[in-house]
C-alpha cells in the first residue's frame, strides 16, 4: 500500500473517533457561553483541513467581519498543509526527507519554526517526543489491525532520532544527517496549525474566540458572557457512539466528558491510547510509540496538557504520555505547563496550577 492510500484510511479512522469529540467540545463551548445576552455573538464554521476535521468558533458583533475572519483563518491552514504534509509531494517535508543525507534544504520560515518547536519538545522529553519516527510508524497499520514484526522495527529504529535533525537559522536550511531519515509532524502539526489560525484570527480584529483542529484546540480572550472558554476533556475508557450525543448531567457533562476546563489564552491537547489502536490476543496496540522500543507506551491511558501555545500542548501531551506520569509530571513543573495524566490504572494527577479552574465529574 503507498502511503498516500494508508493516510487516506488512517484519515478517515481517525475521524470517527475526532469527530465526537469536537462536535462535543464545540457544544459545550456554545451552550456554556451563550447564556448571558450580548453584543457580541459566536460565529462558527467547520470543515474539512488539514487531513481532519476544523472548528473554528469566534466572537464577533459582525457576521461579515466573523465570516472573512473564519475564511483567512482556513486559507492560512491550507497553506500550512501544502508546506507540512508529509503526504504531499510537492510539500517542503517530502523536499527534506529526500534529501537526507544529501544535503541541506532551503525552507520557509514556518517550517523552519515548526521543526525548531518540535526540536524543543524532543529535547525537553528526552527524546519521548520524536517527529523522526516516521518510519517505525509506517511498519503499523491500526486500520488493519496489523502487527509489525520485531525485525522490522529494530531495522527502522535505525534510521530515527531528532539528534539527525541539522537546522541552520542563518541560511534558514534543514539537514537530515542519514539517508532513509524522515521527517513527519502529525505530533506536532495541528497544534502549531492553530496557533496561526488564531494569530490569523486576531490580525482581522477578533478579539475572541476558539481554533478546533482534531483534538487540538487553541482559545484566545473570553466568551460574550466574559467567562473563560469551557472545554471537555475526553474519558480515555469511553468507547464513543455515533452522533448526534446527547448531553447531561452536571456542569454539560456527558458520559464521554471527564472533566471540563476553564480556559483563557491557552491551548489544551489530548494524546490517548484510544484514538486509533486495535486489540489482538487480549492486549491494546496504540498509535503512540515510545522511539526507544518502536512499541506502543504504555503507562498512561490519557495526557491532556494545557500551554500558551498550542504546538506545545499537542507536542508535549505525547511526549509525556511515553515518558509516563511520574517522569511527564516534571516536565510539566518545569516547563511551566499544566496537565492531567491519567495513567495506566485509571488514577488521575493533575499540576497544581489547574486544579482551581477543572471539574471532574461526578461518579
């Protein structure tokens, strides 16, 4: 199978179990904001970008200035995705990967920002967070549920480690130092993806408003009732039914929601062992490799971090889930970030800086 057949399966199979998740964060945001009267009202499209799905809600007192708002914001993601799609052969990913070990490559300044972002969680992860793994992540294919033999990921392994990664900030140049090396942001590229829809967003005078790509969400200033944006943070252990849902319960929960999150110039992420995955002979195989072992992760079910930036929040909610919940835990106090861990038994932790601003739900 090329890879442009197995991303186009994988894309649909991961949106059935994003496509949930959005249409209930986008819900709850409404339903929670709305309740107080206002000049300003919430204006929201959504489509397909960036290989997924894309929700992007904004406050505005004019439908004319929220529409062409929306619309720029989506122009800018599609460009986004013809620099940074690993997929695409004209991108400037696929220019770097085929030049590994050949010789440096001559990038745009996003894709030169995305790589050095992406560098940082490496290194602040201990290499947890890796976008060189792509090619151990070609050997799995969870839509069919196959399993790749120990062999053949030793062999990949090989050709992994984000220490392969040259960047020259003067010539604007990325190297990769060994041929077969590949580079591949799905860890990192929708989080950073909405961190320029909302500056987008901003430089056409929204003044608040929300960036929904897949599970990846970036808010910036307040609702029109002046309270914070209130997202729903997913249980990791809900097997989650066709649409339409339904809400109930406390505080708009349901029975997908775990937690909801106030929030305000922040991004939250989620990266889970349930979003694409397959069970064979009793035990779960999930998309989240730890790049030392080119196996799934497995002390954690679930890790949400919240960050200024949402490149952060996506990058880091990976690398934490490998690194595991003690580990992942430290970084976050480092680094300054908030998050919840779930771990492999179902206990939760969360930072210190989050406790005053989430609510879990009732048993």
């Amino acid at each position: 199978m090329n890879k442009n057949n197995r991303n186009f399966k994988n894309q649909n199979y991961d949106k059935r179990y994003f496509r949930f998740l959005i249409l209930l964060s986008s819900y709850l945001l409404i339903f929670l904001s709305s309740c107080t009267p206002s000049q300003e009202r919430l204006y929201k499209e959504t489509r397909d970008s960036m290989y997924t799905i894309v929700s992007i809600t904004v406050s505005s007192s004019s439908p004319h200035k929220a529409k062409k708002a929306i619309n720029e914001a989506f122009k800018e993601l599609d460009k986004l995705e013809n620099l940074l799609n690993y997929y695409c052969e004209k991108s400037e990913i696929t220019a770097i990967n085929k030049k590994a070990g050949i010789k440096p490559v001559r990038v745009s300044p996003e894709t030169f920002d995305i790589i050095s972002k992406a560098i940082f969680a490496s290194e602040n992860t201990k290499g947890a967070f890796d976008i060189t793994m792509g090619p151990v992540i070609a050997l799995w294919d969870f839509y069919n549920a196959v399993l790749p033999d120990e062999a053949s990921i030793k062999e990949k392994l090989k050709l992994t480690g984000y220490t392969n990664i040259i960047l020259n900030k003067e010539e604007s140049t990325v190297f990769l130092k060994k041929k077969g090396i590949e580079i591949n942001l799905g860890g990192i590229i929708k989080g950073y993806a909405a961190d320029r829809a909302t500056e987008v967003l901003k430089k056409h005078g929204i003044k608040s408003g929300i960036v929904a790509i897949a599970g990846d969400i970036k808010t910036f200033g307040a609702s029109p009732d002046g309270q914070p944006w209130r997202i729903g943070i997913q249980n990791p252990r809900f097997n989650p039914p066709a649409p339409p849902l339904e809400k109930g319960g406390k505080e708009g929960f349901s029975d997908e929601i775990m937690a909801v999150v106030s929030l305000s110039d922040a991004a939250v992420s989620t990266s889970g062992d349930y979003v694409r995955f397959f069970i064979k002979d009793g035990k779960r195989y999930h998309h989240l490799l730890n790049p030392k072992t080119g196996y799934p992760a497995y002390e954690s079910q679930s890790v949400t971090v919240i960050a200024e930036k949402a490149a952060y929040a996506d990058a880091f909610a990976t690398g934490i889930f490998i690194l595991g919940p003690q580990k992942g835990l430290e970084v976050l106090k480092k680094l300054g970030f908030d998050g919840i861990i779930v771990d492999r038994d179902g206990k939760i932790f969360i930072t210190e800086g989050i406790k005053d601003n989430i609510v879990f739900r009732e048993p």
